[in-house]
C-alpha cells in the first residue's frame, strides 16, 4: 500500500503533460506511424516480389536477404518510436522525483534525442527488449508495436496437448521472466545516467541481486491494481446505464442513451487505462530504483530539467487545441445519439444471419474426433457443417484421419500410406478417448457422405496429402462427382497445389484454401473459391477484401467466449469450433440480445 501512494505521488507532479504526451502519443501511432510501418512492410513485399503471405511462402520471404536488410532497419525504427515513449515517461517520472515540473516540449525534446542512441551499435540490443521481451511477457508496457500480438490459438492447443512442449514453454517464459527482471532498470540507468544498454544491463542485474522476489511481486500487484480499476468502471457504467433506464423508460430513450453512455464510457475507461499502462508500470519500477539505489548508496544520478521555450502564447494554442479536441468528441458524440435516434446507426450487435459453424472433426470435444459417432454428435448438438480430414491408404482407398500415423488415436505405430483399409477398418480408434467408445471404426469418406446426406448436413472435406499418394486429388473428385455432391460440401487442403488439381478434375467442386498466415492480396489465389484462416490471423481488413471478392471466409479453430466473439465482430461467415454448443450460443446472442440488458442482468447475476 506505501509503494502504491508513492506510485500515484510520482506521477500527480507532472500528470497534465504526462496525460498530453500520452494521449498526442497514441494519437500519432495510430493516425501516422503504425500504417507508415505496416506501409514499409508491404513496401518490402512489393520489393521483393510478394504479392500475398500464406504458411506456404512466409519462410522464403523471410529468408531473401532483402527482406531480413530491410526488417533489421523497420524494426530498429520501431523500437526507436517505442523508446520515445519509454524515455518521456522516466524523464517525467525523475522531474517528479525531483519536484520539478515539464512542459510537453521539453519531455518530447528528451525523449527524442534519448531514443536515437539506440541506433548505437553498443545499444542495438535495445530493440529485441522493447519489441519483444516486455511486450511478450506483458509487464505493463503498452509502447511495443508487436505487443499486441499473441500467439495462434491453435499452436497454444497444440502445446497444451503436448506435455513435453508445455513444459518446454513454460521454461521459456520463466526464462524470459527472469531475463526480464535481471533487466529490470536498465532503461532507467540508459535514461537517466547517459550509459550504453550493455553498462545498463549489467547495472541493472547488481541493482536488483538482493529483491527479485519483491520486485516482481510489486509489478503484478500494479498489474492487479489496473485490472481491478477497469472493473469498477465496468460496474460503475452498467450502473449509470440502469439508472439512465429508470430516467428515460417514460420517454422510450432508455435503449439510445443508456447504451450510448455505457459503450462510449466502456471505449473512454479502455483508452484511459491504457494510457495509464506505461506511467504506471514505470512509476512502480522507478519506486523500486531509487529505493534500490538509496539502500545500496548508489549515486543519485538526476536529468537536470532544459530551459523551457514555452511562452505564454504557446500555452494559449496549448489550451485551444485541447478544447477543440474535447469539441470534436462532443460533436460526434451528439452526430452519434443522432444517427441511433433516427435509426442511421444500429446500437444493437447485428451480425449476418447466414453465419455457420462448422464442427471441428465433429463433436471431438465430446465423441472421438473424426469418427461416425462424433459426426452424429455433431449433427445432434445442431451444426451446420462437419470438418472432417481424408487420406489414401496404401490400396487407394479414401478414409477419414486427421494424423499421419495410428499412434494416436489406436496406438499403432504405423504411417497411414502403410496399411491397406482393410487393416485400418480393424483398429479401436475410440478408446484413446474413453472406454465408452471402443470398437469406433475409421469411416470412409463414401461413409460420411451417405450420413451427409441423410442427415442434411454439409462437409467441409480437408485433403491432407502426404506424397503417398496416388491420383488422390481426381479419386476424391470423382467420389464427390459420383455421389452429385458438390453442393453440399468443400475441398480444402492448406496445399494450394491440391486445390488447383480437383479445380481440374471438376469445376463444380468449391474449394477452400486453409491458412495459418494470411497477409496481402491472397484473392489472386484463383483456385481457392473461400478461404479458411486461423482466427489470430483474421483482421477486419482480410474480412472486407475477401467479402468484395465475392468469397467467403471461415475462422478456424474457435475455441472460447472471446475468440469466438471476435469473429462474430468481424463478421466472418463460418466458426470452425471444438465446441459447437458454445459457438451457436454466441451468435443467437448477438443477434437477439441488447448490450445493455446482458450487463444489467450479469451485473444483478440473473
């Protein structure tokens, strides 16, 4: 409780150019630097002959020498933008320990000139740290462009599936924990005292030998604070809406000015907060460094404050760019009540009502995957479509499997290219999930179509060749053609070889190009009618091309309550799901559900 007054004493002194450099900060990464980076990016694509991105081409783009030249020289600019930030904040932070007050030119003038010594070579290291290490392991600092990037929820079900690699993963995290806190004021010792990162880092370790404990202790607990915070504001606005409600019920406004004050109250505490990420976090550590340094008698080392070039005129355009802006939110906060009023701007969550889920190899979660009894559970739990993954086995016959070998799912060590189907039709594929469901079969692909059609469910029919193969592509072609199929099922393979051979074997199949990486004009990808894209790579930009190219676009694999509304957000047309019931919850809600009401009644837990 000290250490947090002393954090919220720290920064009262210079609040009011704090709160301008971060809102003005935020404001040029979003309207200027971050689409000029992601537009030198794409300059270096176009540079280097790359039209779009997929899992199939990334690794060669990476590798050309251009590219690596180039992202070397983007990502050091980056951390130089990210370390402007950084050093305005510990600047304004030590005039604050001083008791001294900034102006904004001063701070952004430090900051400036501080963060071009990362071009030193002796401090080049600072951006793996910037960009990276505190982003990835979320200390609180919000100034990383690529903080916000997390990894691929279906890499994480792979590595949460795999003991081994999860354990594996959580030694690297603590690793990079304890990296992190070795480094822990290095940024103030490079800030503050003038010296390159590699005498920083090593001032660093010493400075915090005796306290890791301690300090990691208070960097979660400010971590803590913040999120708490963010509650009561949540709760704070439900509040305010409910009692707007009971204002305005006998004008019939309760549901445009409550849900207008909730979700403008909601997009204002987010911004706040998250503006306050950085000042906070290094508001705690700067407690802890100047503590550290008066315990072990360490010299103070203080930046003394430049004469300030305000002048009083200056302070006067100060003043009214700051109400113009606090005008303009009005403004369009009165254009917005407007628009709800008169039925221009919907407050309700309205999605396509054509959106579909599709069940990941069937109902997995609850039957074994890829195996008749989890297609009927499926069907039973009201999916709209069933993913399912075919190969050849060593006769020609085409059956449902998604892993290349039987160990498993029947514990055979033995390649599926190895055995003949009626080898295969012997194995227990249902055991290895419960006992209940011993002697489940592998079915044939013939198999599920027959219950497809039966039932009136579709297919989403993924190819997963091996170089075994023989004529796979025509064989699953012909099958489809011979059942009059087409209509109710796609051919998807994350091979875009594979879709332009059954493109070739019958034109009336649609085919579906399943990615794990989607960046740039992947619709010159003719042979692929859809596309199916891991959800962490699925942005509303790739939304909007793919739907004005007349395509469609499936989120794969969807697995919880935020992920899945994500993708509703984004108006995607199809959730491949291991949890079927839960993904059809979600979308009923979004189309049926007020915003406000869903608070109220969470808030009241009814």
């Amino acid at each position: 409780m000290r250490k947090m007054k002393s954090v919220f004493r720290l920064l009262w002194i210079n609040w009011r150019t704090m709160a301008e450099f971060e809102v003005l900060y935020k404001l040029l990464s979003m309207t200027i630097f971050a689409p000029v980076f992601w537009g030198i990016f794409n300059g270096i694509m176009r540079l280097t002959g790359y039209e779009y991105l997929t899992i199939e081409n990334v690794l060669s783009f990476l590798t050309d020498p251009l590219t690596i030249a180039a992202l070397l020289v983007l990502f050091v600019c980056m951390a130089v933008y990210s370390m402007i930030d950084i050093g305005a904040v510990i600047f304004l932070l030590d005039q604050s320990y001083q008791g001294k007050k900034a102006d904004l030119v001063q701070t952004a003038r430090f900051a400036v000139r501080n963060a071009a010594r990362v071009f030193h070579r002796k401090n080049i290291l600072v951006a793996f740290v910037v960009l990276f290490l505190i982003p990835f392991l979320n200390i609180g600092v919000a100034s990383g462009f690529v903080g916000s990037i997390a990894v691929p929820e279906f890499i994480m079900d792979f590595i949460r599936g795999n003991w081994h690699l999860l354990i594996l993963f959580v030694c690297a995290m603590a690793a990079l924990g304890f990296l992190l806190l070795r480094w822990l004021y290095a940024f103030h010792y490079f800030t503050l005292e003038g010296c390159s990162f590699k005498e920083a880092r090593m001032r660093s370790v010493g400075l915090g030998s005796r306290s890791r404990i301690g300090d990691l202790a208070a960097l979660l607990g400010i971590q803590l604070g913040v999120s708490v915070l963010f509650v009561v504001f949540v709760i704070a606005g439900v509040w305010i809406a409910a009692l707007l409600g009971g204002w305005f019920s006998r004008l019939k406004l309760f549901g445009i000015v409550s849900a207008s004050v909730v979700w403008v109250y909601l997009a204002v505490s987010l911004l706040v907060l998250s503006a306050l990420g950085t000042p906070l976090s290094y508001a705690c550590i700067s407690i802890l460094y100047y503590g550290h340094k008066e315990d072990q008698q360490e010299e103070m080392v203080h930046v003394p404050l430049p004469e300030s070039h305000e002048t009083s005129r200056w302070r006067k355009v100060r003043y009214a760019v700051e109400g113009a802006l606090f005008a303009v939110s009005v403004v369009c906060g009165c254009f917005y009540l407007y628009g709800v009023y008169h039925h221009k701007v919907d407050i309700q969550i309205e999605f396509v009502r054509t959106m579909e889920v599709t069940a990941h190899r069937g109902a997995s979660v609850l039957y074994p995957e890829n195996t008749m009894a989890a297609f009927e559970g499926a069907k039973a739990l009201g999916a709209d479509w069933i993913e399912l993954d075919i190969q050849q086995s060593k006769d020609g016959q085409i059956f449902v499997m998604h892993d290349t070998n039987f160990q498993r799912t029947a514990g055979v060590d033995r390649n599926t290219w190895e055995m003949a189907y009626d080898e295969i039709r012997q194995l227990d594929v249902g055991s290895f999930l419960d006992s209940a469901y011993a002697g489940e079969q592998v079915p044939l692909l013939t198999e599920v179509i027959d219950f497809a059609k039966k039932n009136d469910i579709r297919l989403n029919i993924e190819i997963k060749p091996t170089g075994h193969e023989h004529e796979f592509e025509k064989q699953v072609a012909g099958i489809i053609e011979a059942e009059r199929f087409w209509d109710q099922c796609v051919v998807t393979s994350q091979v875009y070889d594979v879709l332009e051979k059954v493109k070739y074997y019958s034109g009336r199949i649609e085919t579906v190009y399943v990615m794990s990486l989607a960046y740039g004009d992947i619709n010159r990808l003719s042979a692929a009618d859809h596309f199916s894209v891991e959800a962490s790579s699925v942005t509303e930009r790739l939304v909007s091309d793919v739907h004005n190219a007349g395509k469609e676009i499936y989120a794969w694999t969807v697995n919880t309550q935020e992920s899945i509304n994500r993708m509703i957000g984004l108006n995607v047309d199809n959730i491949i799901t291991d949890d079927i019931t839960l993904a059809k919850e979600c979308i009923y809600l979004s189309k049926t559900s007020d915003v406000i009401s869903e608070y109220v009644k969470w808030l009241g837990g009814n």
